[in-house]
C-alpha cells in the first residue's frame, strides 16, 4: 500500500515537473488524511489546471496529426485514398504454389535457390490456414526412413536425408538463429512374419544397391538388442542403421518458410477459389477432341471475407496436399467422359489417421527405434520422460470419415493397443494422454508421389499424393520440382516413373512394403 | 591474415616459409570455422568485435559482402580437409590415406601390433614414417581440438577402429555420431566430451555400439537434462563404463527428474 502510493506521488509529482516547464500551475497536490488514518495525495476538487493540462495534450495530438496528414500529402507516403487490404497478394506472379506445407514452401525455396542470378522471378506461396491446424506436415509424425522397396522412394529419402545432414548450409539466414530439426537419430525397425519375409529380403537388397544403411536381424539378434521386442511370429528384421530417425516437422516448414521469404518469396493466406483458363481444342487420329486448357489467373479469396484478388500467374504448382484432388476439380481435371483422357481425376483424397500418445513408464529407452510390426501398427519414442506416440493404418473398409479430425478413442482400444501389447509386453500398463488426427494425402492409385506436369493442362504442376512420406521426401521432391520447371527436366534424380502417365496408363508403382 | 589463408588453399606446393605461417595459422583455422557466421548460437554474449561487425553489415552491402567471403572461406577448408582422400587410397592403400587423413588434420593414432603413436605437434609438423608401414590398419585414433566431420569419417572407414577420441571436435554433430556404426564391430572406447553440436537424438544413435567398453560425454553443452540422460545411456549400454563429468547435476532437470534418480546419477 505504501509502495502504490509511493509510486502515485512519483507519477504526479513527474507530471507536475512537466506541467511546471510550460505553464504557471499551482501545485495541484497536498497531503490530506485519509480514510485508513495514513496520509494520501488527493487533488484539490479545481478544474483551473485539469482542464489546462487537457488543453496542452489534445493541441500536441492535433499537431501531431497534422504533421502526419501532411507528410502522407509528399509524394514518398503510401497513402491512398481508398483503403487496401494489405494481406492481399500481388496481382502478377511468375509461379503460384498453392499449399503452403513443407511441400509447397520447400518448392518455393527451390525454385529461389537455383535462380541465382536473375532474382526477378516473383513466387507466391498460397495457404489457406494460417494456423496450419489442419495440414498433414505439422500433423505428421515426423519419421524418415530408407526402407522402400521403389527405388525412387529410396533415393529421394536418401537425399533428403543429405539434405538435413547439411540443413545449415542449405537454409540458414544471416543473423537468425541456426535451425534445429530435433533429429533423433534412432533408426526403423521393420519386423516381417514368414509370408512376407521374402519380400523384405529383396527389398534389403534393392536398398542396399540404392545406397541405404540397413542390415538384416534374424528374430534372436533381434531378441538380443532389444529384450524388450516379444519376438513371436517374427521371422526377419530389417533395421535402419544411418540417415533414419524422426524431426521436428514445424521446425523444418518453418526453415523452408523463413529461407525461402529472405529470397523474396511472397506469401498470402488465402483460399484458392476458382482458375481462369483458356482452351485450345485439339483432335486425336480418332477424331476424339482433346481440350488442353493453359491457367491464366488465380482468384485469390481472402478468409473469413468476399474480397478476392485474381493473380495472373505463368505456372501453378499444385502442392494441396490432402485436398489436391478438389483443387483439380476446379480446373476440370476428372469432369470429361468416363473413357477419355479428360476423364482421369487427379486420384489424391484426404484420408483421416490417427496418433496416440501414450505413457508408459517401463517402456523401452533411449534405444528404441520407430518400430513397424507387419501387423501395421507402429509406435516410437517421443522425448525422454517415456511417452510413446503409437498408431495404425486402418483397413480399407474401416476408413473413417473425413469431413473433421475428430479423434476416435475406441479405435486405440479396438486396433493399437492389442497389437502393440502383444509385440511390446511392456505396453500392456500405458496410460492414454494425448491423441490427435492428421490427413494423409493419399493416393488412391498406388499409394506414391505424383510429381510431373498434367498431360492436359499446360502449366499446372503436381507435387502431391504421398500418402505418408511427403515430409520426409520433401527437400528432394522440391528440388526435382524445380528442376522440371526451371530446367525442363529432372537434373540430379530421375522421377519420371512418378509422373502422370503411369495413372493415365494405368500402370501402379505400387510399394512391395508391408505398411 | 585471412586473406593470406586463402590465398594458402590455392597453392599445390607449399614452399617452406609459408608453411610454418599456415600451421600458425591453423588454431586459427579451428576458430573462424567453429564461429558460424549465421547468427549467435553460442551460449556466451557475442564480443564487441562481431557486435559492431553484425551493425556495419546491416548497413554496408560490402562489410556483409566480406563476411561472407570470410564464412565461405572458413567452409571451404573444412571441405577441403575433410575430402575423401581418394588420391593417396590409390597410390598407397586404404591404412596409409587414413592415417595421412589423421595427421593432416592435426591427431594422432597407433597401428595396429604397434604401441607408438604417430602424432603431429602443435604446428602442423609430423614424421613421414608412417609410411613404412604398408597394409597395417590403424587401431587408435585421437582426433581431439580437429575439424573433423562426418565427410571426414568416411577417410576410416575401413579401420577397425577400438578407440576414437573427438573430444572438443566443434564439427561433430549428432549424423556423425550416426555414421559411427561403421564401427560398430570393433570401437571399444569413445570420447566425445566438449562437442557443442551432440545432442539427445545423436546419443541414441550410440546403441549401435555393441561393445563399447568406454563413453566419455561429459561437458556436452546441448544436453538440456544431463543427468536423465546419463540414467537412460546407462540403460541403453549396460556393459560400458560412462564418465560423465562437467555437468551441473544439483538443479532441478527439465524431465521432471526425482531426487533418487539424481543420487543414482552422481554415485
């Protein structure tokens, strides 16, 4: 009480000190006694100096906006008469990504990064969620590994990997702090059952040809290393001994985001509403019509508000994620004749997936590997305090439903938690504490990037459909992305297996993995 | 000074004058390059030289011009000395380019059969007789105070390493310490005290390490709760003997760590 009044007096005391330089006031303040029986500053009930004080204050903010006003009247101000939204982007634009995940952005740096010289080229980056709630990289559990059986998987994994090794050289700005991926450098741990332990077995070789670190374990060496693994119905392990672990999603979107913006890329949250194209029709030998459509603008909506902006753009690169197949939609991919070219949609939906965290406090320690059962649930370590984050794919049939990301708690005790007690008998005593949802963009087709330019349209680029390794194949699928656009064609890994054609020839590249 | 040390990496033959200012210059080396020119992530306050150097190249396109040239030249050395000593590994076998590796940068190792250690001194200088020993692999490696990285492991790759110190190596991050399975048949002793760039996710990759006898990982600054992490290394390694010194164990840890598990810790 004393300290506040303390600090009372030394306020009005300051503001008598200011008052005193410019205008002949009385002292405004005496002591009087107050209710308490201690003493206390009370102003005398005179409005003379009140009123004179107001008078000083509101003429320095007039003056103060005069100045304003007239410094907003020279030529160099940025004052327009009608009021602009500042959030809205440009209205040219060289390359429009939509999606801003670690896709879209690691694309954006990309494309910055190998035009050295000529920075002219002007990239915007459109996301719809500016708090990213909802999109599959923040969501994701944030795993890396080599343990494909298509070699482009392998390699893209591979040089990724590279590229978070070196992650300081590559995304660092001058004067902000380095960037830190949390990697834990754990490795995977594949347990395969008799039926498809040859399948593992070439799918080792083809990932050693490719360069990957992997060993085989028989089910004792398995036993051996970690005594926590009940090693029933095991006949191989396949084991990822460099380049695999799990990171920091949020921390590498945000290193692309942070490099690629010091480069110059703009970005705009907003929601992709609509394309403007023109079509050029063309006739096949058959005389089937083939409408090839070039995107001249995107509009642009701003959220929660009817203001939109149309950006003419050369090339749009669809990196939506989950919800690429909609974006698709728009521009009239999958809206021809069942039978025809134009009748092909872009076979990416959003598929719902669940994660668990849980408590266990005998768990596994600081050994244990992001373990993946051929029953299809997996669990890893996540910090040291032994929490676990666990899950499963569900089976086809069982898919749930897609218009939320509302968690499906029985779903734990259905599926995981049997699965994972019986490979871990540790887990049999875990404590459910957390559990969130995700959407996989899954590609209905064959479960594997679609990264190449769309047969009919000209300047539309798809980078999307990894149904669950998009994170981890960003950095290389961004590179190769920029390749294609920049150079015309793939440079430093050959992609063109993942291009459209093999939808279009109806030829799937389908994983040989157990998961 | 810095000038001359570039100019240095352009000379093939390196004339006898020059060679004692480069080895000079060589501690040198160890610092510009430990001191990353992208941004503060040392612990301590940065000097009143990078300070008024960070100030004036806000400002002048040349003054950030130079400090790149000077952060490219410290990453083009350590490139340049942590290549893959592909030449020598022709000309005299793999043990021969994996122990001229060693020296050149500054450590020191034993042959196997061999109890004399084979070392350059503080100015760079070491005795060309290694070289008579063909087709012997090297056992020990000291790197201690070197700038060796992960590109630089794979000059030992084929060594049947049994021991390895990195102490206070500032280029040892947590991938090199995931490349270290290479080893992982053979390495018995391992000291990688005093690295700034390990953390957490590199120690986990230690469980390769079957029979590692030995772990020093004392004074790591990036270890946020020491002694939880000793506790779980323990764990993970139930046949090695861990020192774990320089760490500060009497504050409550981050992980929520008991009283017990910290007398564990200490005793």
């Amino acid at each position: 009480m004393c300290a506040w009044r303390r600090l009372h007096r030394n306020v009005r005391t300051l503001r008598g000190c200011f008052t005193h330089g410019s205008l002949n006031c009385t002292a405004v303040t005496q002591w009087q006694p107050d209710r308490c029986g201690g003493l206390t500053f009370c102003q005398k009930l005179s409005t003379g100096g009140a009123l004179r004080n107001d008078f000083l204050n509101e003429l320095k903010a007039q003056m103060a906006a005069m100045k304003k006003k007239a410094a907003d009247g020279l030529p160099s101000s940025n004052w327009m008469p009608f009021e602009i939204n500042p959030n809205l982007p440009p209205e040219t634009a060289d390359i429009v990504i939509v999606g801003g995940g670690v896709m879209g952005w690691s694309i954006a740096y990309w494309l910055k990064q190998k035009e050295k010289f000529s920075k002219k080229m002007r990239v915007l980056v459109v996301e719809r969620d500016p708090t990213y709630s909802q999109a599959s990289t923040v969501l994701s559990a944030g795993g890396i590994r080599q343990q494909f059986s298509l070699l482009e998987n392998i390699h893209l994994s591979l040089e990724s990997a590279d590229f978070m090794r070196n992650i300081n050289e590559h995304l660092s700005v001058v004067n902000e702090d380095p960037v830190d991926l949390q990697f834990n450098q754990s490795g995977y741990l594949f347990l395969a059952s008799e039926e498809v332990a040859h399948i593992m077995e070439q799918n080792y070789n083809t990932q050693r040809c490719a360069g990957a670190k992997v060993s085989l374990f028989s089910p004792q060496q398995v036993k051996e290393k970690f005594p926590w693994i009940n090693t029933e119905g095991v006949a191989l392990a396949s084991y990822g001994l460099e380049n695999e672990g799990w990171f920091d999603p949020w921390s590498l979107l945000n290193a692309f985001r942070r490099k690629a913006m010091s480069m110059g890329v703009i970005q705009c949250f907003g929601e992709v509403a609509d394309f403007r194209h023109v079509k050029q029709v063309l006739m096949t030998k058959n005389g089937e019509q083939i409408d090839m459509k070039t995107i001249k603008s995107v509009k642009v909506q701003m959220l929660n508000s009817l203001e939109y902006q149309p950006v003419e753009c050369a090339l749009v690169v669809n990196a939506a994620g989950a919800f690429s197949g909609k974006l698709a939609k728009m521009v009239g991919i999958g809206l021809g004749p069942k039978d025809s070219l134009a009748g092909f949609s872009v076979p990416v939906e959003p598929r719902k997936r669940y994660v668990y965290v849980v408590h266990c406090p005998d768990g596994p320690g600081l050994d244990s590997p992001f373990l993946i059962d051929y029953s299809g649930v997996y669990f890893r370590r996540e910090g040291l305090g032994g929490n676990y984050i666990c899950g499963v794919s569900p089976e086809e049939a069982e898919e749930p439903d897609t218009s939320n990301l509302e968690v499906d708690h029985q779903f734990f005790e259905d599926k995981v938690w049997p699965k994972l007690a019986n490979r871990v008998p540790a887990f049999e005593k875990l404590k459910v504490t957390s559990a969130w949802a995700g959407f996989y963009d899954y590609n209905t087709f064959d479960q594997n990037g679609i990264i190449g330019i769309h047969p009919l349209i000209n300047n539309m680029y798809f980078a999307t459909g990894f149904s669950g390794h998009g994170l981890q194949q960003s950095p290389a699928v961004g590179r190769a992305v920029a390749e294609l656009i920049l150079d015309g064609e793939f440079k430093t890994l050959d992609l063109s297996g993942l291009s459209f054609r093999r939808i279009l020839t109806q030829e799937p590249m389908l994983e040989q993995n157990i998961v | 000074m810095f000038v001359l040390h570039g100019l240095l990496l352009e000379v093939a033959v390196m004339s006898a004058p020059l060679i004692s200012l480069h080895r000079c210059c060589q501690r040198a080396a160890v610092l510009l390059v430990a001191r990353r020119h992208w941004g503060s992530s040392s612990a301590s306050p940065p000097s009143l030289v990078s300070r008024s150097l960070d100030f004036l190249a806000r400002r002048f396109y040349d003054v950030e011009a130079l400090l790149n040239w000077k952060s490219r030249i410290g990453k083009d050395q350590l490139r340049k000395k942590n290549f893959y000593y592909g030449y020598t590994h022709k000309l005299y076998g793999p043990d021969i380019a994996s122990a001229y590796y060693i020296l050149n940068l500054g450590g020191g190792f034993r042959f196997v059969g061999q109890s004399e250690w084979f070392r350059a001194d503080s100015r760079g200088k070491f005795n060309w007789d290694f070289l008579n020993y063909k087709d012997t692999p090297v056992e020990e490696v000291d790197m201690s105070h070197t700038i060796i990285n992960y590109v630089g492991l794979s000059n030992l790759e084929r060594q049947p390493l049994r021991t390895l110190k990195v102490q206070g190596c500032p280029e040892v991050d947590d991938w090199f310490l995931a490349g270290l399975h290479k080893f992982q048949d053979s390495l018995e002793e391992l000291d990688i005290s005093h690295c700034p760039r390990i953390t957490v996710g590199g120690l986990a990759a230690l469980r390769n390490l079957r029979w590692l006898k030995h772990l020093n990982v004392s004074s790591l600054p990036r270890i946020s709760s020491p002694g939880l992490v000793i506790i779980l290394l323990e764990e993970m390694l139930p046949q090695c003997r861990i020192t774990a010194h320089g760490y500060d164990l009497s504050q409550p840890q981050v992980g929520g760590e008991k009283p017990e598990e910290r007398l564990e810790a200490e005793g």
